[in-house]
C-alpha cells in the first residue's frame, strides 16, 4: 500500500489497514517518512521510506520514484499493490503491472492539474492512462471524477467503483451538544493551507462580513506550507490573522475539539475527492457550507445539511456565510442532525474497507 506521505496513511488508511491485517494480510506501506511512520506501524502494518516528490515536475526524480518501486515490489513480490495519490497510483502501479501483479487504485482528488487545465493536464492524463490500463479495479470518491476518467478513456467501463471517500469512523466522530454561544459565532475551515482550498475566498468573505458582525470568528485549521504548488504562503496567513480577517489556530493531530467548538464548518474548495473534513464534521453532527463542486456536494445536500455557494466566488460564499447566521438555532441543529444521519447512511468507513475486502477476494 503505498501514498504521498506516511500521515495520509496514518490518518485516512488506519481502518483499511487494520482491517486487512485482521483478515489475515500482511500490509507493507510505502510513502515518505514524514514522522509518522511510527503511527502507521502501530495499526500492524510494515512501512518502507520511498521519496515521493509530491508537487515536483522533475522527470529525474520521477524516474528515480518509478526504479525505487520496482525495486522494492520485485524483492517484496506483494500478492496485490493498493496506490493511494497521484504519484504512487502512477508510478506504483506501472511498476507493479509490469511485474505481473495485480493492482488497486483509489482516486481520491484530482488535484490541481485537473483544476487548472494545460500541459500539465495533457500530461497527467497521459500518464494515468498507461498506469491504470491493467488494474483490476479503480476506485473513485465522488461520479463526476469517475465519469471524467470514463470520458477521457483513463479508464475502461467496468474497471471503475464508486466509494464513500476514505469514510469516516462514527464512533471516533461523534455529536456533540452545541456550544453555548460565548465568544461569538465560529466558521471553521479545517484541511491544508491551499489557495484551491479556496482560502483566498474565505478571507475576504470574512472582510465583507466583519463590518456588520463584529464578534464573528472566522477560523483556520490546517497544516501550513504544504509541500504544494497551490500552498499559501506563511506570511499571508500571519496577515489575514493582524488584519483580524482569519483566526489561525495552527495544525492538530486531532481535530475534534475544534469541531466541538465550531458552529459551521466551511470547505470553498474549487473541486475535492470526498473531503474528509466535511465527512468529520457530518458525523459531529455540524453544519456546513461549501462549494458546489464535486466532492463538496456529495456532502453537502442544499438547505438539508447546509449551503453551498458559487466557487471562486468571495461574495457568493459572504452570502452563505450570513445565511447561516441568521438561521435559528433550532434550525443549524436540525441541519446538524441530518447531516449525522446521511454520514451513518452513506459514509461509515467500514464500507470502505469492505468494497476493497471484496475486490482482494475475488
């Protein structure tokens, strides 16, 4: 199994993983020692340091990337090979087809090089194309990612399944009452510092809003300076948070207290897989506001669990923003619990694990 770092693994694999060794499988990870190798040996699983140049262009390193899986998957001749991101589900997974063994692929976003079309796009393309030509199954998060890779012929009809993201785990996730009140409102944004995050957007809705809701917070949970073409600079982030647009509350490795704490979650993202931080604050019982794009509106039902708003658009998603304030009490927690309700119906992990249990077996 390998992804682009040891703490995806570590936080979006853990039950995929542990799973797999109950049933009795032997799981070797491969992905970047990134300080969490440790977190992803404790779920019973073996791990292996692969350098993984997630965001680089460099042919040289790719190449490098490509002959290091060949490599280790020739001595370690794994029964299957699961390829999570892009450059493990390329580079991976060519490796593995061309040593006769059998591959899964999940497609959990498309990244920017799908956000903003071009050469790059053309490439990419290219490149799954070759790489996924041989899977046994390919899994996708959300049907328009899934359709757009039956369109562009990356994939054939029957190879494609459609899965509830990474999931999420309802007992860990759990509602919370709401908070009372004190403070002042809270949106929380929660996931990597990226400007197709649609952080950009979020600051200056937060701009237009303060003059008229003062004791608003409008705040930033995440990781900052990703190794990411799309990361926001550090030093923006510190101006947003003097001009007293966003409230930066830094990284966490858990982040349910700040869920508890929030009385909206908020994803402007410009396209997403399934994200997992409006899936955990769907189990938290939470609503939310994002935007209409795929992946987001998967989650995110109009009116019924929250409000989307347009894309790209600061004003769009302000309107949001204040539409959510002025609701009743009542009604964010009837929004809430809906949204509990659909992530019990459709997004248990366990469904996960159990479509690859499935294909492993067949």
């Amino acid at each position: 199994m390998s992804a682009n770092s040891a703490w995806n693994l570590a936080n979006f694999r853990a039950r995929l993983i542990r799973d797999l060794v109950a049933a009795g499988y032997r799981v070797v990870t491969l992905a970047p020692d990134d300080g969490h190798a440790d977190a992803v040996r404790a779920l019973g699983a073996g791990f292996m340091s692969i350098a993984v140049d997630s965001s680089g262009l460099s042919p040289v390193r790719d190449a490098r990337l490509f002959l290091q899986y060949s490599g280790i998957l020739r001595r370690l001749r794994p029964d299957f090979y699961l390829g999570f991101t892009v450059k493990p589900n390329i580079y991976g997974s060519l490796a593995a087809s061309l040593l006769g063994i059998p591959v899964l692929n999940n497609i959990s976003g498309l990244g920017t090089a799908f956000i903003r079309s071009g050469p790059l796009t053309f490439l990419v393309e290219r490149l799954y194309r070759l790489a996924l030509r041989r899977s046994a199954k390919v899994f996708f998060q959300n049907p328009q990612d899934m359709q757009l890779f039956l369109d562009r012929r990356l994939v054939r009809g029957g190879q494609e399944q459609l899965i509830p993201g990474s999931g999420v785990d309802l007992d860990r996730f759990r509602p919370s009452a709401a908070r009372g009140g004190d403070g002042g409102f809270r949106f929380l944004f929660v996931g990597r510092l990226l400007w197709d995050k649609g952080i950009g957007e979020y600051a200056e809705a937060a701009r237009l809003l303060r003059p008229g809701w003062p004791d608003v917070r409008f705040q930033l949970l995440g990781f900052a300076g990703a190794d990411n073409r799309s990361a926001v600079p550090r030093e923006e982030i510190e101006r947003w948070a003097r001009e007293d647009s966003l409230e930066y509350l830094g990284d966490t490795p858990d982040v349910r207290p700040f869920l508890e704490n929030a009385d909206c979650v908020v994803l402007p993202s410009y396209r997403e897989g399934l994200p997992r931080s409006l899936l955990e604050a769907s189990a938290m019982a939470r609503p939310m506001i994002a935007a209409d794009v795929p992946g987001c509106r998967e989650v995110v039902v109009e009116g019924e669990t929250g409000f989307l708003c347009e894309a790209r658009s600061a004003r769009s998603l302000a309107d949001a923003l204040e539409r959510m304030l002025r609701l009743p009490a009542e009604e964010r927690a009837r929004m809430g619990a809906a949204a509990r309700a659909r992530a019990e119906r459709m997004f248990d992990e366990a469904l996960v694990s159990r479509a690859y249990l499935e294909s492993l077996a067949r």
